[in-house]
C-alpha cells in the first residue's frame, strides 16, 4: 500500500480533506494530511490565497520542505489546489517520489527548475469548465501529459473548483467518486 503526503488547498486542512483522506486510509494506505496553516481555515478562497500570499510561497514551501523531510522518500505525493504547488516541487525535487495526484491545479514543470522525473506516474483531476483551473492550471496539465512519461488528465463535466472536499457548498457527489475510483486505481501499484 502507497504513503502518501496530502496538501489542503487554500481554505486550509477542512474536513472535507481529511475526509477524502480517510476514503484513501480505508483502503489501506497511508495518508499524511500537513496543516501548514496552523490551525487557520477559510470561508472563501479568496480569504485562504490571501492569508497564503501574507505568508509568502517561499515560507509555505519551506513548511513543506520540513513536512517531507520528516518522511520516508518513497511517497506519493498529493495536492488540492494550492497544495499542488507544494506536493509537485517535492515529488520533482525530492528523490523516491512513488507517484503524484493533482486535484484541482497543476503547475509548468519548469517552475521547479527540473522537468518532471523520469517513471514519477501523475494524475490530473479538474473540472473542465472550472475558472480557476481553465488557462494556465489546464495549460499546464495539457503540457506535463504531453511530456511526462505516463500521466493521465482527467476533466470532469462542471465549473466547481474543489469539488471533492465534502465541507464544501460546491461538492459534486458524482465527480468526488469517480475522482476517488480513478486515485485508489492509481494507488494500487505504488
């Protein structure tokens, strides 16, 4: 069974996360869920990227760095939006990564200084009309399938960011389980 170390998206580690957390703990594996907000959570995006902007990336990074570093190295990294930010910079810069899930977001390999390492398999996940995933989030989704060696994009139908945090008002049942079937497949071999 995979480790796995879960990033919380900007509203913060919610219960929505730990619950889909603990989809993946039923299953067998093991599920890190970091709250590298210290406790904070939000109401709207808006408010988490901004606390998130007052702490500054190159301090959330660190955080993660930290967090990771407390591990073992064969980890399946994992990230809801913002948190893809953090789960990706590890599973490029940190040897051993075992595998990546992208929930809501994904970011230009390039950003990380490496291209994306060689037998590191990714999933995607994302709604194809979500405004805060359409454009650069899609973009580079589009372009790590194009050039990691085996990466998988999921689109599902709708515009809801964050659609498989349950605490959520815009939570979509149907795309969670199937998000989660897709993730406990992937999961099998890591």
């Amino acid at each position: 069974m995979a480790e796995i170390l879960l990033f919380h998206h900007s509203l913060g580690l919610t219960r929505g996360v730990v619950a889909f957390a603990g989809k993946l703990r039923a299953a067998g594996h093991s599920v890190h869920t970091p709250d590298y907000y210290d406790g904070r959570t939000f109401d709207s995006i808006e408010a988490g990227v901004a606390y998130a902007d007052e702490l500054g990336s190159d301090e959330i990074r660190e955080r993660a760095r930290r967090i990771a570093d407390g591990l073992g190295d064969a980890l399946v990294y994992a990230g809801f939006s913002l948190g893809v930010e953090l789960a990706q910079m590890l599973a490029q810069t940190r040897p051993g990564a075992r595998g990546m899930l992208m929930f809501d977001g994904c970011i230009q390999p390039q950003e990380f200084g490496t291209p994306w390492p060689s037998g590191v398999p990714v999933q995607i996940h994302g709604m194809e009309n979500d405004p805060y995933f359409v454009g650069y989030e899609l973009d580079a989704a589009r372009e790590l399938v194009t050039s990691a060696q085996d990466a998988e994009l999921f689109l599902y139908p709708g515009d809801r960011h964050l659609f498989a945090d349950s605490s959520l008002p815009w939570y979509d049942a149907d795309a969670a389980a199937l998000l989660t079937e897709r993730v406990l497949g992937f999961l099998t071999d890591r």
